[in-house]
C-alpha cells in the first residue's frame, strides 16, 4: 500500500462511519458503533499496524493521516454519547413532579463548638493560630518548662512518633510556643485543634480529642483580666447571663501562679444535680499566669510582660452544652 492508496482507504473509511452515525439513537448501538470504528479489532487498529511497512521518510506522514482520522471519529462518538445521554435524562426526569424530600445533614456538635469559640474571641481581638499536629517535643515540652521527669512525658500518656524527639501533640499549647517566637507582644490568641493522649476509651476520655487553649501577653496583664475574659466567653458560649466561676489553686508547669476553673451548674442553676454530682459545680478548665520560665524559652522579657493562659476541652464543652452523657456518642455517626 502507497499513500494514496492509504487516502483513499481512510476517505472510505471515514464515509462508512458517517453513513453508520446517523442511525446511532441508543447506547447499545452506539457502543457497537464505538467497538467497530475504534476498537481492538477495528481498521483503524490495522491501519496503524502497517505504518511500519512504509518508507521511513513517509511514516511521520502517514502516522498524521491515520490519526487524524481516529480523531475525527472519536470526536463524532463523544458527541454521539453526550447527545444519547441527553436524550435519556429527558425521558428519566419528569421535571412535572413533585421534589423528593431530603435528609439535610447537620453541624457535628464538635464543629459548632469551634465555630462559637472562634466568633465569640474573635469579637474579643483574639486572633486564631494553627500548628503541626506532630510536633517537637521542645515545643511540646520542653519550652512549656514541664521537666523530663514529669508523668506527661512518660510513654504511657504521650504517643512519640520516632527517635527524633516528635510526638503527636498533647495539647495545643505548642501552637503557642511558636505564635511567640514569630511575634513580639502585645499577642492575643486562641489555638483549637485536635490532640493526642494514651487514654482508654469511655465516657469521658479519648485518644484522640481537641482542645482550645488561649494565650495573651501584654504589660499589666491581670489574673482578673483571665476571669473577664473567660466570664464573657463561657456566658456567651452557653447563652447564660447569671453563671459563676470559682477558682481553685494547682499547679501547671506552664503557669504560676495555676488555678482550676469551675463554673455554676448550667443545668440546675447551682441547686446540685446528677450532672453536677449534685455539688452545684462544674470542673471545666485549667489556667494561670504564663510562668516566667516560659518566657524566657521564646525570649520575652517577663519583667517587662505579663500573660495569662487557659486550655479547655472542645467535647467537655459540647457534652454541656448540647446535654450529652457519652463523648463516645459524638464518633459513632448516630444521627
């Protein structure tokens, strides 16, 4: 075979297709169509296997002669498709009918929390931080003063990761360990996430949970600046005008002087209930003043600044709020 002869072959080829297309009105013939034009067995196939039976200086020529006709069939069977399918969902739909109701999905209760905390300390000029959540453990750790002999390091609280001094996060706090050596004071920040610990699974303990831990430094910052600040939050997280916090002493590494916040009951008004062991009282989140310790990890002159710290669980938040009984409910897709 010449060029010419092979012109001629693909002009026949080509009007054969095009005599063949005007009946296509259906998937099955079109797929027929589809398989003898441009399948394993078609003259296309063929054609492509004799390229080699030409001269060297005329295959590039007549490689572009057979691919220009496979193209223009291609083409042809894709439009063909598109227009079957068309023709299909208009015999499918009856666009006269009445729609079919639908399930809406909602916000998992652990997604609202974040949307209302972030809203609510937006408001308050908190800006909203992110970080790794495999993390070094000098951020982790060391930079937050918690000393190598403390239990939090030990392997059955922390999930580490390799030799290399990396860990899955405990806390989010680490994301503000590095929101100070990246920023000079005054900082007003907020870091939700999710968290890692060697928990047992039960009602009110997980793995794997988050957090929103708080952090601001300025001069003259207050232990009562702390309390105003996580008075405004809670009462607008919970829409309750009328709570009290208590503050207990403790000790965090991090913090000094450390305290442990309760709040009044939201349930019985402090009157004492099932969910608060009937003492009228909530146990809901640790803070303090940033231990000067801290400071001088990321080069803050705590002469200068003072700062206040708090972290609080995001499911303990959504248990109270949303009156559930079981963290375990909120991982367990029951609608």
């Amino acid at each position: 075979m010449n060029i010419d002869e092979l012109k001629e072959t693909l002009d026949e080829l080509k009007q054969k297709f095009d005599k063949k297309k005007n009946n296509i009105d259906d998937k099955e013939s079109w797929n027929d169509l589809r398989v003898e034009f441009l399948g394993r067995k078609s003259k296309i196939k063929d054609l492509f296997g004799l390229i080699g039976d030409f001269e060297p200086e005329d295959r590039r020529e007549v490689g572009k002669l057979i691919n220009d006709t496979k193209d223009y069939i291609q083409k042809e069977i894709d439009r063909l498709k598109e227009k079957i399918e068309k023709a299909e969902d208009k015999i499918k739909y009856d666009l006269t009918l009445p729609s079919r109701k639908r399930d809406i999905g909602k916000e998992h209760p652990i997604t609202s929390i974040f949307k209302l905390s972030k809203e609510i300390f937006s408001k308050m000029g908190f800006d909203i931080k992110k970080g790794p959540e495999i993390e070094e453990e000098w951020y982790n750790f060391d930079a937050l003063n918690i000393p190598i002999s403390h239990p939090a390091r030990d392997e059955q609280d922390t999930f580490y990761i390799n030799e290399d001094k990396k860990v899955l996060r405990t806390h989010t706090s680490p994301v503000q360990i590095r929101a100070m050596l990246e920023e000079n004071p005054p900082l007003a920040m907020i870091a939700p996430g999710k968290v890692y610990r060697s928990d047992s699974i039960d009602a009110s303990h997980s793995p794997v949970f988050h957090q929103i831990e708080g952090l601001l430094v300025d001069k003259n910052v207050k232990f009562s600046d702390l309390k105003g600040v996580l008075y405004k939050y809670l009462s607008e997280l919970f829409n309750e005008s009328s709570i009290e916090l208590r503050f207990y002493n403790n000790y965090f590494p991090f913090t000094e002087p450390s305290a442990e916040m309760h709040m009044s009951c939201i349930f019985c008004e402090g009157k004492g209930c099932k969910v608060c062991n009937y003492s009228g009282w909530i146990e809901l989140l640790g803070c303090g003043m940033v231990d000067p310790n801290v400071f001088e990890a990321v080069d803050i002159d705590s002469e200068k600044y003072t700062g206040f710290a708090f972290g609080v669980g995001v499911e303990r938040l959504a248990l109270l709020k949303y009156n559930i009984h079981d963290m375990r409910y909120f991982y367990e897709n029951d609608i």
